[in-house]
C-alpha cells in the first residue's frame, strides 16, 4: 500500500500523537512534504478551552479556513518535488469537532459555511492512519506535553471526542483507513514499533486493518 498512495493523513483525538507520528513519518519518506496544523496560531483556543460556550465557534471557524487554505494549496503540488504529502489532521476532523462543540444552532450555522466553502474538488487523502488510544492515555499525554492552552481540558471532554472520532471512522469509507493501538506500540518513541507499522504499511491489501501486538 505505501508506494502507491501519495497524500496520507494521520487522526486521532487530541493526544493521540497523530503530530508527532506524521512529523516522523515525513522525515523518514522519500521527497515528503509535511503539512501540520497550527494550534497556535489560533487566536480563539486559549479562550475555548476556558469559555467553550462562548469561543467554539470563532475558534472552529478559525480551524476551518486554516485547513481549506492548506489542503487547496495541496492541489498545485508537483508531484516531481514531492513524492509524499503527509499532514496530520483531515478536513472531515472539522465538522466533527464543530458535532462536539457546538449547541445545535451555532452548528447549523457552522454547516452552512462549510458547505458553502468546500471545494467540490477536494480529494480524499490516499492512506489515512488512526490512531486510537483510552482516554486515561490521552490525558496523560495532554498533561504531559505541558500545553498552556490545554491545561483545562478534562477527561470527560477527551472523552466526548474520543467517542465522536470512533464513531466516525466506524463508518469511514473513503480512504483506506490503517487503525493503530497506540498503547499497544509506539512508533512515535520506538523505532522498532515504528518500522513494524512502516512494514505493516507496506504489505497492507485490505481497505481497513488493525495494528496492535495482539493481532
């Protein structure tokens, strides 16, 4: 599967570690263009996470044309000067965040703009990796990497997210979608769990598989 897919995504819920897998798998492929989102650069999550109610959506929207902007520039990559894409988030992470997030007017309202901007061309990326995690890791993680603006998020809104993303990919069919235990292994830190999902990766032939030590 590796060698013909050129755009992959790498999801999850927040600490998942999508990040840092998708940085590591840029470096490690040939000619790959990395393309991550930029948290930071979003004026309204701070604010979100101490007042969802009031900054959700100002700081949804905010996500939004961030990702339009970097997957429409996507499009005019040459494929000679860049054999991979690799980015760590899809566009549909959006909307199921905007699900989350938003009460039941605000949503309708952020459905309206999405579809309005959406382009109709838009493809689905060739390979998505998800990476799935309980939400006692997740927290963890969170805690661990010692983000200002995340310092509030609870359990119970890991939680919620961590429900919407299973059941979203539950009923995803438009890439092949490759599942990660990512408490099982972790090819973000072991280089040895790393290759075996580069090599699982590679003799993948189904449109959806697990990978953990169990299987």
């Amino acid at each position: 599967m590796l060698e013909k897919v050129r755009h992959i995504a790498v999801e999850g819920p927040i600490g998942a570690g999508k990040t840092s897998l998708a940085r590591r798998l840029a470096a490690y492929l040939p000619s790959a263009k990395p393309v991550f989102e930029q948290p930071h650069d979003n004026p309204f999550l701070a604010r979100f996470y101490q007042n969802p109610e009031r900054w959700a959506l100002p700081a949804q929207l905010h996500f939004l044309f961030q990702r339009f902007e970097q997957l429409k520039a996507l499009n005019g990559e040459d494929e000679k000067e860049c054999q991979y894409i690799v980015t760590d988030f899809m566009l549909e992470r959006d909307p199921l965040f905007a699900k989350c997030n938003l009460p039941p007017d605000e949503l309708a309202l952020y459905e309206k703009i999405y579809a309005a901007m959406k382009p109709p061309a838009l493809p689905a990326p060739d390979l998505v990796i998800y990476l799935q995690a309980p939400v006692s890791s997740l927290a963890a993680r969170v805690y661990k990497r010692g983000v200002d603006a995340e310092r509030r998020i609870t359990e119970t809104y890991l939680e919620k997210v961590a429900k919407h993303y299973a059941d979203f990919f539950f009923r995803y069919e438009a890439s092949p979608l490759f599942a990660v235990d990512s408490t099982a292994l972790n090819p973000v830190d072991s280089d040895s769990d790393f290759m075996l999902l580069v090599e699982r990766l590679k003799e993948m032939r189904g449109h959806r598989e697990f990978f953990g030590y169990a299987d």
